[in-house]
C-alpha cells in the first residue's frame, strides 16, 4: 500500500515556510501552491487508510446495526 505521510509532511512544511517567511519573501503563489499540494496527498492518504468500500461496507453494517434495535 502507497503511504503519503512522508509528502504530506514536506507540503505542510514548504506551507508553513511560505506563510512564515519575511515580508520581501512573501508569495501568494508559494502558499497556493504547497497548500493544493498538501490537500492532494492528505486526500490521497485518506483514500488508503479508508478506502470507500471499506467505508460504503461500514456504513452499511452500522445502518443493519440501528435497523436491528
């Protein structure tokens, strides 16, 4: 299985250094940039540690739980 966890840790790196950076530095395309980054390697982590038939399968069981009470 792929793991994500050690860009996800780069993007929000690079997010927080283009944020915190100085004044001169400072670049909206920077913080646009790692911030698209990061939300596509969080969204693909959350697609492997919770694939959708996995989550359709709880949900289903869950919804047989409340249905049985």
């Amino acid at each position: 299985m792929k793991c994500y966890k050690n860009k996800i840790t780069y993007w929000q790196n690079r997010l927080n250094k283009a944020i915190n950076c100085a004044p001169c530095d400072y670049s909206e395309e920077n913080i646009e940039r790692a911030l698209s980054s990061l939300t596509y390697f969080v969204n693909k982590q959350v697609e492997v540690d919770f694939p959708p038939l996995q989550v359709e399968a709880e949900l289903e069981r869950l919804m047989q739980l409340k249905a049985s009470r």
